[in-house]
C-alpha cells in the first residue's frame, strides 16, 4: 500500500516558487533517500497542483512532510490531502 499526497496550488504558483524550491526539492530528495518517496513531481497543463506517492499504509508521513513543506508554509500550497492507496500491478507495488 502507498499514500498519495494531493497538493493544489495557488494560482500564482509558478511566479511565486523560486524563493522556495531548493528547500521544498532538498525536503523532497531526502524523502526520497529515506525510502518515504516512491514517486513525485507537478501536475502539467495546467500547473495547478503535485503528487506525492509516499510507501507504506500510514498516512503520517506524508501529513509531516507537508507540514514541514516551504510551499504548504508560505502559502503556495492552497489545499492538500492524503489518499492510502491499494497497489496491485507495477515496480513496488504491494497487494493488500
């Protein structure tokens, strides 16, 4: 199972990011190099919002990493949500 981190972004987003994205990326790799994120990256036509797929069943992680996201701080994050996943066909995939 997998957790899927749902951000939606301000309207202003692309203009807005630069003073933040080198902490928002570092936060996200060392995710990554924890083995917390399988998978992440920006919604394209429109920009308006990312996922986050974070590994295993509870939704915790990804609540913190939110919490601790330059972009959820400062505003450039509108609304965000975690959704537990069921994955069944795919690299990491883990049936129920």
């Amino acid at each position: 199972m997998h957790t899927i981190l749902f951000y939606d972004f301000a309207d202003d987003y692309l203009t807005q990011r630069a003073p933040y994205r080198a902490e928002h990326l570092a936060l996200v790799h060392a995710a990554f190099e924890r083995g917390e994120v399988a998978l992440a990256g920006a919604l394209a036509d429109p920009a308006d919002g990312a996922l986050l797929v974070f590994r295993g069943t509870s939704p915790e992680t990804a609540e913190a990493f939110a919490k601790a996201d330059p972009y959820v701080i400062h505003g450039l994050v509108t609304a965000w949500r975690t959704r537990r996943w069921n994955t069944v066909v795919g690299d990491g995939a883990s049936m129920p």
